[in-house]
C-alpha cells in the first residue's frame, strides 16, 4: 500500500506542475457531448479524455478493475472515484497537452469533491448539454453501437442516475457562475455554433469588426442624436437681417446679398436710380452708379444721362 501512495502522490505533484485547464463536459446519456467534443478538440485544441471511453478501456484489459467495472456498468452503476481519477490522471500525464475535456465526469458530487481534493485542480468552467429525455432515448436506440448499455431499461435507468446524481454537481458549479448550458436538442451545426461562443477567447470577441450600419440606421442615429442634445446647446436658427424705418423685409433681405462688381466679365451694365430728397421737398431719381443686369457675351458698360426725371410733391 505505501508504494501505492508514494506512486499517487508523484503523479499528483507532477500533474500540479503541469497546470493543466480543465473543462468538464456533462449531459445526459445522448445528449450528443461526445460529437461536440470531437468539434472542440478539431477547432481548439483541447485533448479529449472521456470517462467512460477510459473505463471501457481499462474494461478490456482483462484487469481485475476492469471486471468490476463491467459488473457495475450493467448495472447502471458509478464507479468508484479513485478508479476513475487514476485513469484521468494517467491520461492527462501522458498526453503533450494542457488543455483537456474531461467527458462524463464528474458524475456525482463524491465524484467532483475527491478530483478536486486529489488533484487540486478547478475545472475552469461546466460545459453542461441540456437535452429532453425523449430525444436521449431516440438517439441511444438508433445509434446502434453495439453497446451492451444501448438497451431501453439500462438507458432508462441511465437516465435515472444522472438526474439524480448529476444534476447537483451541476447546481454546485452554478452557484459558482461556472456553468455554460448548451440547448442540445437542436441540430448538430447550431449546437455547435453555440459551443463555439463558449470557447473563443474574450479577446477575438473584442476584435471582431461590427457590421456596417445601413444608411437608414445612421440617419435614425443623427435623429437620435439631435433629440438628445439639450436645447441650450443646440444651434439657434438664422436670424433675420433688421429693418431700417419704412422698409419693407423683403428690401431688408435683398440688401444683405452680395453685389457684384460693375463691368465684371461678361456682363452688361445700367444704370442705377436712387432717390433723393432736397430741402425743398423735392425729389429726384439720380444715377449713382451702374450696376449688372443680364448676362451678355462680349458687352461693353452703358454710359446714361445722369438726371432721368424730377417729381413734385
């Protein structure tokens, strides 16, 4: 027994200098966690160690754990703990990577407490395929594996141990906010696309460049922003140029316009009338200037009279 022990406590040393990530895969028995672990170890690299593809390898063996194995695998039992860890740990040692996906493990909350307190390993997160128990059953009997569990009473109570044993193992990794659920009755590729999210690093997600808004969303985006700004910051409206005594806006307007220089290039001049008022109360239209009128090619500026008329009030 004590080179046991000496043999134990050097695979956990070496397996706590390894550091490994750890991710426990749990779903009911054809809940289809095995197909979506063989997409997770093809896309990211993870190592699959499956539990029970262990068992069933230890089972083969012919070794005397192997049979106690078998008896309690028809039975619809779960193996002892230690049995399992050992071959968890064989595994992960032997293996070149750090990243693993443990499958179908651990299967009770005896299970979790003694991984943990053996190896010191916390898995970094639950990836838990929740299935209905009619769509498990109708993929265990069609999926004709030759499995000697593959039967409607042992899947039955295959079933019945994972509701029972399983689920708090699930509960207790969700009170730690560790649980990522997997809807699992859905077709295979949109289960997948779902995994997918779980797996990519925060940083790719960050990265990702948004879709390019629709000329329709930025205009209800300007709109939006419009509505939001206070009204003491937005622009007042443009005022009205002020009017002189008498004067009509309109004539208010037309003398804020820009004026054009007389005699530009390719315009004709007239003349100007302005109005004035003598001390007599007489007024008279005078040409002060010339200003442009139509546009004429190749025209010369109009010299006119200076007095045009005289009116008497």
């Amino acid at each position: 027994m004590g080179t046991v022990s000496v043999a134990n406590k050097d695979i956990n040393v070496s397996l706590a200098e390894k550091k490994p990530r750890v991710v426990f895969v749990l779903g009911g028995p054809g809940s289809g966690k095995g197909t979506q672990c063989a997409n997770i170890v093809e896309h990211f690299h993870y190592t699959h160690l499956s539990a029970g593809d262990l068992l069933r390898a230890e089972i083969k063996s012919g070794s005397e754990n192997g049979t106690m194995i078998q008896n309690m695998i028809k039975e619809g039992k779960i193996v002892p703990s230690e049995v399992t860890i050992k071959l968890l740990q064989k595994a992960m040692l032997e293996s070149d990577n750090d990243k693993f996906l443990i499958d179908g493990f651990p299967r009770n909350e005896e299970n979790r407490a003694a991984f943990e307190a053996v190896t010191k390993i916390e898995p970094e997160f639950v990836l838990f395929f929740n299935c209905p128990e009619e769509e498990m059953e109708k993929r265990l009997l069609s999926r004709n594996q030759g499995r000697e569990d593959d039967n409607i009473e042992t899947i039955r109570k295959r079933f019945n141990v994972f509701l029972e044993s399983s689920l708090p193992v699930i509960e207790h990794y969700k009170a730690k906010e560790k649980v990522r659920e997997i809807e699992a009755a859905k077709p295979i590729g949109e289960v997948f696309e779902a995994v997918k999210v779980v797996f990519t690093p925060k940083a790719e997600k960050a990265n990702e460049v948004p879709p390019a808004a629709s000329s329709s969303e930025e205009e209800d985006e300007e709109d939006s922003k419009t509505q939001s700004t206070p009204l003491n910051q937005q622009s007042p409206p443009p005022r009205k140029p002020a009017k002189r005594p008498g004067e009509s806006e309109l004539d208010a307007n037309e003398a804020k316009r820009p004026k054009k220089k007389v005699g530009e290039e390719g315009m004709a001049t007239a003349p100007v009338v302005e109005e004035i008022w003598g001390k007599d109360g007489i007024s008279g239209k005078v040409e002060s200037s010339t200003a442009p009128t139509k546009k004429i090619d190749d025209a010369v500026p109009i010299e006119v009279d200076k007095v045009v008329s005289q009116e008497f009030r």
